[in-house]
C-alpha cells in the first residue's frame, strides 16, 4: 500500500531459519555444523529481528493514531 509501514529487507548473513528459536535451541557449533544457522550468532539475528519488528509494529502504530 502507498505510504503504508510494510518494506522488505535483509538481514545479511541470516539463513531462513533464523526466524524462529531452533537455531537457538541448539549449540551454535552443532547448529552451523548442519546447516541450520549461519555465519551470524543467533541470538544477534533474533535482536535484529526483534528491533525491525518493534519498529514495523510502532510505525503501524502511529499511522492509526
């Protein structure tokens, strides 16, 4: 939608997993091991994803105020 709060991006060296917990509920040794996360600590994909979802939520809700 024009003007709306929606946008794409990325978050380099994060591997499609990252978005959710599993890569967090295993050592990051085994976890790169298989392929589950990436380069990247898990724990600094979840804050990324944490502080560009707040943003998102916070810009949605200044629209409708």
């Amino acid at each position: 939608r024009q003007g709306g709060a929606s946008r794409v991006d990325v978050i380099d060296g994060a591997h499609h997993s990252g978005f959710s917990d599993t890569c967090m509920l295993k050592p990051t040794w085994l976890a790169r091991e298989v392929g589950i996360t990436g380069p990247r600590s898990p724990l600094d994909t979840a804050r990324d994803i944490h502080l560009k979802t707040m943003a998102f939520l916070q810009a949605v809700q200044q629209q409708s105020s």
